[in-house]
C-alpha cells in the first residue's frame, strides 16, 4: 500500500504522495475489504513532534495512509527532490466522505472537539449532505481511563468510518491503542477539522490558503497559538535546511 503510493520522507516521517481521489479510493477500498486501517493527516507539526516522540514516530510509520495536509510539506519535498503532487487537508477530506456516505450509505462516527462540536458538526453535514449516516458524535476526550466506554459506545455504533479530533499526538495514539479492539475499518485523525466544518472556528479563505498564508490568518486570529505556528513555519524549514538536500 505505502510503497505503492510514493511515499516521500521528510526528516525520516513518512508522507504518501497522494492526491484526494486516490485517497479516497484507498479508504473506499478498505470500507469493501474491512479491517482496522489507520490513516493520519500530517502537517509539519507532525514531523517535529515526531522527531523527540518515538512512540508517536512509530504510529505515523504504522499508519496505512499519511496524507499530506498542507503546503508546508509539499515545498519541503520539493526542496529534498522529492514530489507531493496535492494537498489533502483534513477539512477536505472529511467533506468527501460526508459526500460519500450520502451516497453509499457509510457510516461516519465524530468523536472529540469542545462540547457541541461533534453534534454541531453533524447538523452541518445533515444539512450540506443530506442523507449523511451519521452513526453517533461525541466530544470524549483522549484520556485512557475513558477509553472503555469510549470503546463501547462506538463498537454499538457500528460506524464505517471514524473520526477523531483530538489533536495530534493524542488523536493518533488514542487511534492505535484503540483500533485493535474497535476493529472500524477506517479511523481517521482529523485534529481541528469539527471545529471548521462545525463554524466554531473560520478557515482562512482560499486565496490565502492557496498562497501558503493560513498559518498568518490562524496567528491573527488565534495569537495563543503563536507557539504552534512557529513549529511549522520557523523551525520546520530550519529542521529541513539542517539536514540539507
Ligand atoms: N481536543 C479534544 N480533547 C483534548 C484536546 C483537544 O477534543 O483533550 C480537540 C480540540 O477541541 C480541537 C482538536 O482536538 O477540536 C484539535 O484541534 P487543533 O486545532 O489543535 O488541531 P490541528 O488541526 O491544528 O492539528
């Protein structure tokens, strides 16, 4: 599966160099065969993270699908020769599957953000996609003392897909500890995406986006996470220029 999608590595991360159709095919194509697959959503916070969290290296490099989720990583491939053809933001994808599950009857579980979010998100996607199988949301949180009840409120849901927004590491780790007991063929770890979809938090418009200037919208509107931001934009591309082409 990795091999065959060109995985890219930066600073020893794996990324697959996939576009949004060939990652939702690969997810459709899992939701046929079932099992317990795992698909992260990395961004150059990720791959700092990474580089002092082995156990949290070690779920990205046991992940079945790391998409690329953002431009930061696609010029980092392109300054190490390497080649991401396409973004897939979490956002975007989560959009598809809502899409998806319209028309074929997938069954989507949102677990974590704030109070509300998961709920509120629901209701956004019932009324963008409606017919949208939302087989349960709930806020949760990533703590392993709520990891049993967690477990069985989703193993009754029955879900086809799961979302979790926990925030990297915690959503991804909680993904690894849990999927081998959920067995939902597909979880995802989504980070802010509920809050987005949900209107809780406004995305950059496009053409920032397009740009590479979200990190500036976030950093005007959200200063706190001035720290966050300086990870992505400061010390990743030092990181990458330390250890040269
Ligand atoms: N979150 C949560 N429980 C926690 C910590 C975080 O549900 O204990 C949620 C938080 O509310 C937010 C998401 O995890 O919805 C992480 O969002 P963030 O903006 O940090 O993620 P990003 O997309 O930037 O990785």
């Amino acid at each position: 599966m990795n091999q065959s999608l060109g995985p890219v590595s930066l600073l020893g991360v794996r990324v697959d160099d996939v576009t949004m159709d060939e990652a939702v095919a690969a997810i459709s194509g899992w939701l046929a065969v079932g099992g317990a697959h795992h698909v992260v959503t990395v961004n150059p916070e990720f791959v700092m993270a990474a580089q002092h969290d082995a156990s949290f290296a070690d779920v990205l490099r046991r992940s079945d699908l790391a998409v690329p989720d953002g431009i930061g990583l696609q010029l980092a491939a392109r300054w190490t020769g390497q080649r991401l053809r396409s973004r897939v933001p979490g956002v975007e994808l989560c959009e598809r599957l809502a899409q998806l599950s319209q028309r074929h009857g997938w069954r989507l579980f949102l677990l974590g953000a704030g109070p509300g979010i998961a709920q509120a998100t629901a209701a956004v996607l019932e009324r963008r996609f409606p017919g949208v199988m939302i087989a349960g949301c709930l806020a949760g949180s990533p703590r392993v003392e709520d990891e049993p009840a967690l477990r069985d409120a989703i193993l009754a849901a029955r879900p086809d897909i799961l979302l979790v927004a926990f925030g990297a590491p915690a959503q991804d780790l909680w993904i690894a500890r849990n999927q081998p007991l959920l067995q939902v063929p597909v979880a995802i770890g989504v980070g802010g995406t509920f809050d987005y979809l949900s209107g809780n938090v406004v995305r950059a418009p496009r053409w920032m986006r397009r740009l590479g200037l979200e990190w500036l919208f976030r950093l005007v509107r959200q200063p706190w996470r001035w720290r966050r931001i300086w990870t992505a934009v400061v010390r990743f591309p030092i990181a990458m220029h330390r250890q040269g082409r």
